[in-house]
C-alpha cells in the first residue's frame, strides 16, 4: 500500500550501482510489507540483495547453500507448516553435536524464506541458507539429516518428515573472490529471486504473486488462498543476515562511503511523476497490481519516456471498470491494452 506523503513531491529516483540503473519511489508513504506489497517488496528486497551481495564480496570465502523443507500435503495450515518449519530449524541446530559442528564450521549465514502453493499438495514453505562454511564431511551431513528429520516431527508431527533426497539439500560451493557466475546465482535467489515479482511458479506451483493476481481476477479460492498467506507472513521476516553478515556488509558500506568521499561519487537521477499521474496509476491498480512495480522497470529500461508511457496508458484506462480477470503484468503497457 502506497500514497502520498504531502511533504514531498512524489518521484522515482534512479541509482545506478555497478553501472546498472536501480529505481525507487520516493515522495510516497509505503507500508513496508514485503511479503504482501509489490511495491515494497521490490524495494526492500533491493536492500537485503545489496547487503547480501557486500557481506558476500567483503567476507569472501568459501560459501555453499542449504535448502530445508518439510513434507507437505493439501488442506495443511501454511501457518502452521510455516512456523512448524522454523521452529525445526532452529532446533536442529541448538545442542549436541550439529551445535559443535556448526560453531566450527559455519562463520557467517544469510537466511531466506520462500512459500509456493501447488495445487496437489498445498503451501510449501522452505528455506534457503547461505553458509560461509568449510567442507562438511558425509557422516556430519548424515547427522545434521537426522537431527532435521526429529525436530521436524517433534514440531509438526510424522506425516510432515522430510525424506533423505528432498529434506536437506546442499549446493555446489563457491568461491566468492573468483566463482562470479555461482555466486551471482545464489544471491538472486536469496535476495530477489525468492518468491519474486519476475519469478513464475514451476512444476504446477504457484507463487503467491501468481495467486495474488488471480485474486485480484476474481477467482474465489485463489483470493482465500492470498488471505490465507498474508495471515500467515505477517510480521515475518523474509531475508535476514546473522550479525557477522551485518557487520561485513555494514563494513563494506563505510569503505565504499569513504571512497564516495574521496571524489568518485555514484551518479543518481530523478524522475519527477505528477501527483495526479500517481493518483491515475493507482486507479488502475485494481487492475494490474503491480503497476507501481512495472512503472519502476520502465524507469530503469527506457528513463522518463518509459515512466510517461505508463502514465499515459493509465490516464486513458484508469475509469474503465474493472475486467474480469487481470492482466499478466509485462513491461510495455501496449501489451496489456491488447
């Protein structure tokens, strides 16, 4: 949710970081909500990605993802799979030997959540971890699966016991000072790929963006689904580094500010967007609810001839009642009109 602050003219500022335009709006109170807000969400994952990719570069090392997820099956409460799935985790990791190996090993984590739906076997939430560990060996793998697989069942009971293939899964390690192509692979997914705008739902899996936009058609079960995940997400993180990522990207941003300072200043634009022309593009909103989001991607692509070119399409759409079912979101505004 989006409006108007009245203290400031509303705009889209455009910083360019590694040479790449990255837009945000500005002049708009926002709602912070990056489970349920396009919006929002696009933003904040913007800064958790940044982060991300600063504690990765100033840390360097050796980093591997683990992926956890639980067994799953229609009619289950994504409430309940979701908190049951967390409390797991931090389980499995408190006490005894995995509490050992993982102080030796472990020096850093960054930690995402994703929630898809499918259609055969309901809400499936699951986690992504990103490690700057050394080399676990099999017998202290097998261990870590077998305390995952108990606290799975003391949290949500046998029917949800993951199995050896899908339960836990390691990556291939990576570098971080020389495997850029792994690297850049991983941080998407933790930063912006995770249940992202852009990102469609495979083997008969929905994102809740997906649902969210059949919601917003006026399919009945789809609308009680996306009720169903903003109960269960709300107040949630999504994207959280531990305290020695933060401190590392933390770190990073003061060297980066001082080297700024020193004359070599990253260049930032703006693009002034009339109150009215906001007012026009939240109108159809209802429509296309990721209109803020695709004005962003406008900027970004095509400047301010991008930006006035939805702004032009929602002033000549914004009072025709709403259809039936919504558009795809695509980043040319024609092809929603065809």
């Amino acid at each position: 949710m989006c409006i108007e602050h009245k203290d400031e003219e509303p705009s889209i500022e455009l910083r360019h970081v590694d040479g790449l335009p990255r837009g945000k709006w500005c002049g708009l109170l926002t709602c912070g909500h990056i489970w349920t807000c396009p919006v929002c969400s696009q933003h904040l994952r913007g800064e958790r990605a940044e982060n991300i990719v600063r504690a990765v570069d100033h840390l360097g090392d050796r980093w591997q993802m683990l992926t956890v997820t639980v067994r799953h099956r229609q009619g289950l409460s994504l409430k309940a799979l979701r908190d049951g799935l967390m409390a797991a985790w931090r389980r499995t990791r408190q006490g005894g030997r995995i509490q050992r190996v993982w102080s030796d090993r472990v020096s850093a984590s960054i930690r995402a959540q994703e929630v898809t739906y499918g259609d055969d076997n309901g809400w499936h939430p699951h986690v992504h971890v990103l490690l700057r560990t050394t080399e676990w060996d099999e017998d202290e793998k097998d261990a870590l699966q077998a305390r995952w697989e108990r606290a799975v069942v003391r949290e949500l009971g046998e029917h949800c016991r993951p199995d050896d293939l899908h339960g836990l899964v390691w990556s291939e390690p990576f570098d971080a000072s020389r495997d850029s192509g792994q690297r850049a692979t991983y941080l998407a997914k933790l930063g912006l790929e995770t249940a992202g705008l852009a990102k469609e739902g495979r083997f008969n899996n929905r994102t809740p963006w997906d649902i969210a936009r059949a919601a917003a058609g006026g399919d009945s079960r789809s609308l009680w689904l996306w009720r169903e995940y903003s109960a269960a997400t709300k107040g949630k993180r999504m994207i959280e580094l531990d305290d020695r990522a933060q401190a590392a990207a933390k770190r990073s941003r003061e060297l980066e500010f001082d080297v700024e300072a020193s004359g070599e200043i990253q260049e930032v634009s703006r693009i002034p967007v009339k109150r009215d022309d906001v007012r026009a593009l939240r109108r159809i909103e209802r429509r296309i609810g990721t209109i803020m989001v695709l004005v962003l991607r406008a900027a970004e692509t095509a400047g301010e001839a991008g930006v006035q070119e939805w702004i032009s399409y929602a002033r000549a759409n914004a009072w025709k009642p709403a259809v039936c079912k919504a558009p795809a979101p695509h980043d040319n505004p024609q092809r929603e009109a065809g």
